[in-house]
C-alpha cells in the first residue's frame, strides 16, 4: 500500500514536470532580438520598461514605454486582455526579466524577455527611434 502511494506520487511529480515543460516550450521566457518583428506582426506588444531619458535617446519601433518602476500602478494600460502576448526590453535584460516576474504574478500569461536588450538590438543594427514616448492610451 506504502509503494502504491509513493508511486502515484512520483507519477504525480513526474506529470506536473512535464505540463510545465510543455506550457514554457510553448511560450518562450526569453527571444532573440531578432524574433521580435515576427511576434509584433502577430499581435505582441513590444514594452519597454527603461526610464523616460533612455527611451527617448534609442528605443525600437513600435515600442510602448512605461518604466519598471511605474509599471505597478499602471498595469491596467495593458488592457484586460491577460493573455496577449507581450514583449519585455529595457537596456540589457535585467530590468525586463524583473518587469517580466511582476506581469506574471499580476496574471499575465504570455510573457517574453529580450535576450540582451536594448543592447543586443542596437548591435544587431536593427532600426531605432529617438524621441518621446508615445502614450499606451491612444
């Protein structure tokens, strides 16, 4: 009876492990700055969480600002939509990776971090923008 248990709990285990598996291989934690067009023209959100200055001197296209450390209080610019995929980049990816934990406990479901950020796009010699931040209310 002992080993039953013990069984069905390393099946238990063993299953859980791979749903996780399955759900993160389906929606990836981290992407290439290369890949970034391709999920835009799908419908993604490009956000950049740097600060005001930094957005204005280089940002990507169709890249919507709003700063890591607003980012709490202005969640509902998301839209209600918890699921719409949505790409986080900032200067190297440490900022979008934290921007990318907060929107998971907040119950966004599709969430992707820009390996190298800011960084990496601008090496890659894809196109950038100066100038303000466009808003997320038009």
């Amino acid at each position: 009876m002992k080993s039953k248990k013990i069984h069905a709990f390393w099946v238990a285990i063993l299953l859980s492990l791979s749903v996780s598996h399955a759900v993160m291989a389906a929606s990836p934690k981290s992407i290439d700055v290369l890949q970034v067009a391709s999920l835009q023209n799908s419908g993604a959100l490009l956000l950049d969480v740097r600060e005001l200055d930094e957005y204005a001197e280089a940002h990507a296209p169709n890249s919507t600002l709003i700063p890591l450390g607003q980012l709490p209080q202005r969640l509902q610019e998301l839209g209600a939509d918890k699921s719409r995929p949505v790409i986080l980049i900032c200067r190297s990816g440490r900022r979008s990776a934290a921007a990318q934990a907060l929107l998971e406990v907040a119950g966004f479901t599709t969430l992707t971090n820009v390996e190298g950020g800011m960084i990496s796009w601008q090496k890659a010699g894809l196109p950038v923008l100066t100038g303000a931040a466009k808003s997320t209310k038009e």
